[in-house]
C-alpha cells in the first residue's frame, strides 16, 4: 500500500462516524479515553500529523479505529459519562484482551504527544514540558520531520 492510500484510510478510519445511526466517530472516542488518562492532551491534531512520520506503524490506525468501536459498542453512552463513569468503563474495557492492547497503545501514543515537540501537533503551548518542568535540546525542529521546506 502507498504512503498516500494509506493516510487517505487512516483519515476514513478515525474520521467517519461509528455507524450509520450516530455521528460519533472513532476519534471522538480516542480523544474522550485520552482526556481522562491525560488530562490536556489533544490527539486529534497529532494524528493528522503523525501518519506522515516514516516510523509510524500502520498498524496502529487500524488498530485504533478497532478498539474504539469496540468500546462504543461496549457502551454507546461513553462521551456522556462523568469522570467516575468513565473510568468504570475504561477499567472494564481493560479487562480484555483487546482493551488492555486499544489503552497500552492509546496511552503511548498520548504521552508520545504531551512530550513531543509542540510543532508535531501535540503538546499544545508546551504544557507537557512545563508539567514536567523540561527544557527541550536545542535546537528544536522547525519543519515536522526534518524537512527542509
């Protein structure tokens, strides 16, 4: 598969709606996940992003899309829940095989983003490093993955 049939997949996968009956789409559910695992953390714009990295599993997308309608069909009301609702569900979620596999990936790809430079998408006004109290190496990239323009 190339390169572009593949970030035109990943963006279907992750970008249109769960079933024909909702507009809740597999992102919605990643993005609900990330934000109670960690608070402050926007995927959405990193995974517009990351496809484009040499180094991204292809995989992953698909894998991604799969546990977050798994989840939805485990429980259609997920955006809905509170905090305690939410993490009751993402606790059941992770009693499966397949649950525990979607949050170990989810929750790599969400510190991959609170700790990475913010020019990739993640790690918006640079709240991971404060949190942190980091101070990047210089220098710091000024085009996404090395590219010179």
């Amino acid at each position: 598969m190339k390169r572009r049939e593949f970030l035109a997949i990943a963006t279907l996968l992750l970008y249109k709606p769960l079933s024909a009956k909702t507009n809740i789409r597999s992102i919605d559910i990643i993005q609900s996940a990330i934000e109670h695992m960690l608070p402050g953390v926007n995927l959405r714009e990193y995974f517009f992003t990351i496809p484009y990295d040499k180094y991204f599993d292809k995989n992953d997308a698909v894998d991604l899309d799969k546990g977050a309608k798994e989840l939805f069909l485990n429980n259609k009301n997920f955006l809905l829940l509170d905090d305690k609702e939410k993490e009751r569900a993402l606790r059941e979620f992770e009693d499966s095989e397949n649950g525990r596999y979607w949050l170990s990936l989810l929750l790599n790809y969400g510190l991959e983003a609170m700790l990475g430079d913010p020019i990739y998408g993640g790690n918006k006004d640079k709240k991971g490093w404060k949190l942190l109290h980091h101070h990047p190496g210089r220098p710091r990239p000024k085009m996404k993955y090395g590219k010179n323009g």
